[in-house]
C-alpha cells in the first residue's frame, strides 16, 4: 500500500469516527437542553452563544499553531481526548450545573464543547485539507467520511435518545477512545513533517490577514448568510420534533431522516468537486447561499411533518457545494502558508463570532414571536446579506491553477 493510500484510509477512519462522537455529542443537544433539562428558548440561546463564545476564542489559535506546527498530530491529539472524556463531563458536569446554575454551567460548558466539537472539527478538516494537498487526495473525498460517521450515529440517536440521553454520550466517549487508540499506531514520514513546516511562519505574518480587503470581502458571505443559517439550524431539532403527534416520535424520526440526510450529503461530498470546479469556487458559494436561504424560508412556511422533511433534506445539497466551495475559494486567494488561519479565523472563528452574538437573539425570537415567524425573518435577512456578497466575493475562475486543494 503506498503512503498516499495509507493516509487517506487513516484520515478516513478518523474523520468518521470524530464525525460519529460529534453526533452522539450534539445532535440532539437543543432537544436535550429543552426536553429533559426542561430550559427555556433563551436559555437555550444562552447555552449556544457560550458554546460559539469559547470557540471563537479557541479558533484563531488552533488556526496559527495549525499552520505553524503543519503536519504534526498536535492538535489531533488535543481533540482526541477531549472526545474521549466528553460523556463523563457531559452527564456528570453540564447537565447538573445547567440545573443549578444556568450561567456557571453555560460558560463550562461553552469552554469544552467549542473547543472540542465546534473549532476542533475546523481544525481536523483544516488538517485534512493540508495532508490532502500533500499526498494529492481531495479533501472532500475524506470529509465524506465524516458525513458518513455522523449518520451512523444520527441513524441510532433519535431511538437512544428516547431510552436515555446519556447513552448517546457515553457512546462518544467510546469513539474518542478509538480516536486516541488510532493517533497511537499512525506514522507520518519525518521528512514530510518536517517539510510541512520548513516556511517559518511569522505572527506578523498571520496578522497581515487584517489588512488583506480579500480577506474581509470573504467574510462578507461568511459573517452573514452562512451565520444565520446556522443560527437557523440550532434549535430546528426542536421545532421539528413539535411537527409530530409527541416528542418522543419526534425525536426518533429527526434520527433517521439526519441518518439519511447525511448519507445523501456524503455522496454529495464525493461529486461536488466536479460542479465547483465546473462554476468556480466564488458561484459555488452563493449557490450553497442560496440554497440556505430557501431551506430557512421553507421551514417557516412548511405545516406538518413531509414539508419540514423535505426541508431537512436541502441540508444535504448545500453542505457538499458550501464546504468544496470554501476550500477552493482559500486555496485561490490566499498564500498556502496561512491556509488554516484564513479558515479557522474567516470561516470558523467567523462563525463562532456571528452565532455567539445571534444565537441569544434568536432564542429570544423563537419565545416572543414563534419558530415560523423567527425563520421568515432570518430568511429575509439573509437574503439580503446574499445579494451584497454578490458584489463582495472576489472573481474566482471557473478552472483554478493557482492552487488545486
């Protein structure tokens, strides 16, 4: 087996079982926190924004010592064993400090979900994009792996859910037990890493990002349309499970349509490269937008459980063209050398940055004016903010050969 296959079969492997404890982790998370912990929407709103808080704090340095550090597995470890202990703090820390003391238990927590699961997952696909352009494999080609994971666990969460939450996190401390076992037998070539990191890399150097007006035309789209969507999408497990005769149907059935969502979405990731090249990354992106958009909207205007099914479903056609899209669009417009930082501060930290400061806001929404109302108005305004990226996304050709991720 030559070493290109070696590493992509790893990084397979690994991306699906991370992917697998994130979902035993946080799928369900919204409906834990309103169902059985019995808190409110802006309570909920709070927990989120804490979550995204630690994240946004985590990300641009998890982005610098990524590029700084390259190939080594560093930052792989630190998440590998923080997904191993996630269940015990899960059912033995959070749940009973968010009973006790709302805000105590939404900072913790905040602290070891954001960086565990929120900026830990953009910093693996941020590490697996760096091996991918080294060993020449598409990074999307292993991050259908991760799709895969999180359907594996989707398929059982709903059901597991209804017998006892915390099995679901007991469950991703196991894969965090595999993810450590795994990074102890795997071996990258010394002269790989150490070439990896050859360019030294400057602080001043990641800081001359703030400068770059490309850099903040990107974060136009990202600070705008892809937030709102994904504040849109936090409590949708919620709303969703109310569109059935009770909760507990409700529960097992988002389980199954999230498995078969994301199986959709993996073959997805496995044929979108050939759309992105064909559009280019800049057309890509406002497409997964516009697709964002439809999905808010239609969720606001669906009644009853086949429209909000149906909606369910565009998740998995706009994350395949989203995710190819931005990693194309780096990969052309920014020096090589900063390519974790651009996308753990533009994309990860951005995110984390917008969700912290809607996520309370919208929670709020969704207990004065309702989910339908609250959907109508992130639609509204998101579509907006995706006619002025437009005009703020930099031209990006449709056949790239400054750089091929």
């Amino acid at each position: 087996m030559s070493s290109k296959q070696a590493h992509f079969r790893f990084l397979c492997t690994f991306v699906y079982v991370y992917f697998f404890a994130q979902a035993m982790s946080m799928s369900l998370l919204a409906l834990w926190l309103r169902s059985t912990l019995q808190l409110s929407g802006a309570e909920t709103g709070i927990v989120f924004a804490a979550n995204f808080i630690a994240a946004m704090c985590s990300q641009p340095v998890y982005g610098y010592v990524s590029d700084k550090i390259g190939m080594r597995k560093h930052v792989l470890w630190a998440v590998g064993v923080m997904c191993m202990l996630s269940g015990l703090f899960l059912v033995y820390v959070y749940g009973p400090l968010l009973k006790t003391h709302i805000l105590a238990g939404a900072a913790l927590g905040g602290i070891y979900l954001g960086i565990t699961f929120i900026a830990g997952s953009y910093a693996i696909e941020s590490y697996v994009d760096r091996i991918g352009r080294a060993y020449g494999f598409e990074y999307s080609r292993v991050r259908l792996w991760g799709s895969l994971g999180f359907a594996s666990a989707a398929f059982l969460t709903g059901r597991l859910y209804n017998v006892d939450p915390h099995i679901n996190f007991m469950l991703a401390s196991c894969a965090g037990l595999l993810l450590v076992l795994m990074l102890a037998f795997w071996r990258l070539p010394e002269h790989a890493v150490s070439s990896a990191t050859g360019e030294k890399l400057r602080l001043a150097d990641a800081l001359a990002l703030l400068r770059d007006k490309a850099f903040w035309r990107f974060m136009v789209f990202v600070l705008t349309v892809t937030n709102i969507y994904l504040v849109y999408d936090q409590q949708f497990p919620s709303y969703f499970a109310s569109q059935f005769p009770d909760k507990a149907t409700g529960a097992a059935m988002f389980g199954y349509l999230n498995s078969l969502q994301i199986f959709v979405e993996a073959a997805g990731l496995f044929v979108s490269p050939l759309l992105v090249r064909r559009i280019g990354a800049k057309y890509g992106l406002l497409l997964a937008g516009s697709i964002m958009i439809v999905r808010i909207a239609g969720s606001g205007l669906a009644v009853g459980p086949v429209s909000i099914s149906a909606m369910k479903m565009l998740h998995s056609v706009e994350l395949p063209i989203l995710v190819v899209s931005v990693f194309r669009y780096i990969a052309y417009h920014f020096d090589n050398r900063l390519a974790s930082t651009v996308y753990m501060v533009g994309v990860s930290f951005g995110h984390s940055l917008g969700l912290a400061l809607l996520s309370p806001l919208v929670g709020k929404a969704y207990d004065l004016i309702g989910f339908n109302h609250t959907y109508l108005l992130l639609a509204a305004i998101g579509a907006v903010f995706l006619l002025l990226s437009v005009f703020a996304l930099s031209p990006t050709p449709a056949e790239t050969t400054k750089a091929t991720p």
